[in-house]
C-alpha cells in the first residue's frame, strides 16, 4: 500500500482535533484562549468589522474539513471502508475528550465534535446508497 493511499484513508476531522488538543494542551493558561476574544480586526466594505477568533477558525477549518471528507465518502472501494471506521473511532476520541478533557469542554469543540458525527453519517449514507445502487444495477 503506498503512502498516498495510507494518508488518504486518514480521517481529516483527526488533524483539526489535534491542532486543538495541542494548542490547548502546549500553551500556558491565559496565552491564548480558545475562546471569544479576537486575533484581529478587519474593516469589511460594508462597514462592518469583522473580529475573527481562534473558535471561529477552528469552525471553520472544521466545515473545510467536512467538506473534503464528504467528498471523500462518495468513493465505494475497500479503502473507503477502512476510512469510515477510522472516522467512527475518531468521532469517538472527540466525544471522550469533551466528556473528559476540560480544555476540550466548550461549545466551539462540541461543534467540532458535531461535524466528525456528521461525517459519520454523511460517509456510512453515501456508502449505503451506492452499495444499494450497484446491487439494484447488477439485479437487471
């Protein structure tokens, strides 16, 4: 099995998980919060200013994340069902870290959380739905 293959059977949701857990674990307390306060400030042509937050790009890397990982389900080989466990065992991790990691209590992790299960689901449907597809083809 190649290197290529191997990283492309890792769940992406695992990336933005650690990239939490080790910001939240290797900075000191009160560095850098995860939370509400801004890294920035950015005048938009509306007038408006946007302040983004380090919870704010964390939901969105997540939703970026989300995105390739839909794409990836939509593949039906052996590779992809390797995937889908792997993504069921990280959904899981993420679950027991906001139960039992308190850095990882907070609303912008179970959002992250969220969308793990949501590829869960997403990957196991589109499986499903191809699978029954090809035996319905192959039935004709």
């Amino acid at each position: 099995m190649s290197v290529f293959k191997i990283v492309a059977v890792i769940p992406l949701f695992l990336f933005v998980i650690l990239l939490y857990v080790i910001m939240a674990f290797l900075l000191a307390p009160g560095a850098l919060s995860l939370g509400a306060e801004p890294l920035f400030t950015m005048k938009l042509p509306s007038e408006a200013l946007w302040k983004p937050s380090w919870s704010g790009i964390f939901i969105m890397f997540g939703v970026v994340m989300l995105y390739f990982e839909v794409i990836k389900s939509t593949k039906t080989n052996t590779l992809a069902s390797i995937e889908h466990v792997l993504s069921i065992g990280v959904f899981i991790l993420a679950l027991m870290l906001f139960i039992l990691y308190k850095p990882a209590g907070t609303s912008t992790f179970l959002i992250i959380t969220l969308m793990s299960l949501l590829d869960v689901i997403a990957g196991l449907s589109i499986s499903i739905a191809a699978a029954r597809r090809d035996f319905n083809m192959g039935s004709n």
